[in-house]
C-alpha cells in the first residue's frame, strides 16, 4: 500500500519561516524604538491547579506522532473491547459529550468527511477529534477507502497532545463494540463466525470476536478471493498467541479458515445456515444474505451501513430479531433499520442500546424473534476513548514521534 508523510509544522518554525521573510523583504527606518520582550517570556508560569498535571500556563509541551503501523502493532485487542465497554456505559449514564457530527460532501468525486467531536468528563478526561473520510475510490490508489486522523487535547490548556493515524484504530474501536455486544447477546457456545468483507473492518472484527468467543471457524466471504485469501493467512499468524483478557489468557488453537467469494451463491447461504455469528462490515448498498438463512440463535453484528440509502441486511433479517441492540439512537438513520422500520418489520420500543445493556438493564422487547442484532453506526466517544488508550500505552513505551509544536 502506498504511504504518504505528513509534515508537522509548529509555531516556532512558522515565526522564524515569517521573520526571514520579513528581513528579506521589507527594511523599516525608525528612530523611536522601543524594546518589547517576546510575549512568552512576559508572561509567568502559572501552575495548573491539577496536581496531575504538568503544564503550565506560557510553558510548552511536545506532541506525541503515532502512525497507523504503531497503532496496529502496540494497541491490544483485548484492551480496546474493554475500554468500549466502559466507553458505551459512560455514554449511557449522560457523562460524555458529543456534539453533533459535521458532515462535507463533496462535488465532482464520490466521497465524505465526517468530523466528529467528543469530551470525556474531568480535567483530564479525553478530549479530542476524529476526522474521518470515506473515499471508495481509493483502492486503486492503494490507499485505505476510509482514512482517519485523531487529534487528542489538553483539555484545560488546549494545547495538542497527540496526533494519531486513526485508520485502523476506527475498524478496532468499531469491531470492540461488536465484541462486546456478541459477548452480552450471542449464544455462549458459538463457535461458526462469519465475515462478510476482506478489509480492516473484516480484520479487526475476527480478532475482537475471538475475544469473546470461542471460535472454531471463520468464513471470510468476500468479492475477491485473493484478498480474502490473504487476510485468512495473515490472521493464521497473528492470532497465534493472541492475548484475550486482562488475565493474559491467550488463542488456544487458531480457527480455520475458509474463503467464498459473493459470486459463489450457494455457499454463501451454506456458510450463513451454519452460522453462529454473522458480521457484515462491506458498506454494501444491498443486502448481503436472505434473513431466512440464519438459524434459530444466530446472532449478527451490522456495522458497515451509515447512510439512510444503503443496507446489509434485508427486512427479514431485521425483522427475525428477538434482541436488537443499537450503539446509539443514530442507528435508526441507517438504511437496515430505516427500511425495516418503514415496513412495519420492527418497532424503535424494541432496541435496547450497548450503554443500557452494558450497565445491566434486560431488553424490553416483547418480540417474538430467534435471532439477535447490533447495529451500529460507531460514536465518537469510542473514537476518543480507544484513543486516549492508544496514546497512554505508546506513551508509556514512548513509541512514536515526540516533536515540539
């Protein structure tokens, strides 16, 4: 994959780049100078209250760089599906603030960014912002289709932290939430996973759910048989000793694994009839199976449809649900549940949220389904806390670039 740098420009570099310039281009005759001190040495350092803290007021702190490949190789799985958790019951309890997400759309080229904001409570609670772009068109660039970038502040001086490759954090954060709602909803002995979708979603969801589960087999189902082929090896070398909890548990045996393409009709319905677990990560704009083809006890986790337009899951599949868990209300804007909805096949009364469940509430749902679902559409506050995670491990490995900014 192509990789390009990101130069970081700070505020002395910028006064310097200036004063050159002005010395080069402008000549002032002045009798009457008078002297002035540069306005940070003006000012006295003044202590934050926080006893934690170590900034001051005038003083200047460098900012730690973390790239996609030191995310990706220091960040724990395990870690990132605990963190949602306590993320998700945070949120439910009112503690974190999310504004509204900012969303430019583009003319002339298929795409969107979304800029998605998010507070954690206390003086040094998490604060920061995740940029996301969708760029379908991308792949052939060698590039990822949804490239991310995290900014993480100190919240009572404003001064920037940490800048972060958010890619593969967003697929982990996402595949957390799954894990934790196939960990609340799922059958305890489901072994069978299925993934439809060969990308960082698919990836980082078969590493979270075996988290969780017991995992025997996975079927990757994917329209490339090549690309769904390599992840199945590489996912054979680093589930090897993966680490599952916070006992240091690790992977017994590795699943085997097994690839279709979404050509291959037959198996796929084959793979989906004998499923215990289904995830859909594609952001296809149809549905991806036929409801019917699950069986009683399944359990699916949809996360790759945003938009009011486009779905994984047919009615049906909505429909069937006895459980139906959302991450947040903003699930309902997603074309699964909105065309389920629209056709009388669920009720909002039914859905329960992560928070809710995570926090020991029982869903109220008077449905007569047999199989369980969790939509999401991802939160910011999984952005911000998978992310202060990441930045306090690599910090305290002082991993990364540290420049002064």
């Amino acid at each position: 994959m192509e990789k390009k740098d990101m130069r970081v420009v700070s505020a002395d570099m910028i006064r310097k780049d200036l004063e050159r310039w002005i010395e080069s281009k402008v000549v002032v005759e002045c009798k009457d100078v008078v002297e002035c001190k540069d306005v940070a040495e003006c000012k006295d350092g003044v202590e934050i209250s926080c006893p934690d803290m170590q900034s001051k007021v005038g003083g200047k702190k460098d900012m730690r760089v973390l790239s996609d490949d030191i995310i990706r190789k220091h960040l724990q799985t395990w870690k990132a599906v605990r963190v949602n958790q306590m993320a998700f019951q945070m949120l439910e309890r009112g503690e974190v603030n999310v504004p509204k997400r900012l969303i430019q759309k583009f003319d002339g080229f298929p795409g969107t960014s979304l800029f998605k904001p998010c507070s954690f409570p206390g003086d040094e609670g998490a604060f920061g912002i995740k940029m996301i772009h969708v760029r379908p068109d991308n792949g052939p660039r060698g590039l990822p289709t949804t490239p991310a970038t995290i900014m993480l502040f100190d919240k009572l001086t404003g001064a920037p932290e940490c800048l972060m490759n958010g890619t593969y954090l967003t697929a982990l954060r996402t595949a957390a939430g799954s894990a934790v709602a196939t960990e609340k909803v799922s059958r305890e002995d489901s072994s069978n996973l299925v993934v439809f979708g060969a990308g960082l979603q698919g990836e980082a969801h078969i590493k979270t759910i075996c988290c969780v589960r017991a995992i025997r087999s996975v079927t990757i189902i994917n329209r490339g048989e090549k690309r769904a082929a390599e992840l199945a090896s590489q996912l054979t070398s680093d589930l090897a000793g993966m680490v599952r909890n916070e006992a240091g548990d690790v992977l017994g045996d590795v699943p085997t694994f097994s690839v279709v393409t979404t050509a291959e009709t037959a198996k796929v319905e084959d793979a989906c009839r004998q499923a215990d677990i289904v995830c859909t990560t594609t952001g296809s704009a149809e549905p991806l199976f036929c409801g019917s083809w699950l069986k009683d006890g399944a359990h699916v986790n949809a996360v790759g449809s945003y938009q009011p337009h486009t779905t994984e899951l047919d009615v049906e599949t909505v429909g069937r649900c006895r459980d139906l868990v959302i991450d947040t209300a903003d699930a309902w804007e997603a074309g699964d549940l909105k065309f389920a909805l629209e056709a009388g096949a669920v009720e909002k009364s039914q859905a329960i949220t992560l928070g809710a469940l995570c926090l020991g509430e029982k869903p109220q749902s008077k449905a007569t389904g047999t199989i369980s679902l969790f939509k999401s559409v991802g939160t910011a506050a999984q952005d911000m806390s998978t992310a202060a995670l990441a930045f306090q491990d690599c910090s305290e490995q002082d991993l990364g670039s540290s420049v002064e900014f």
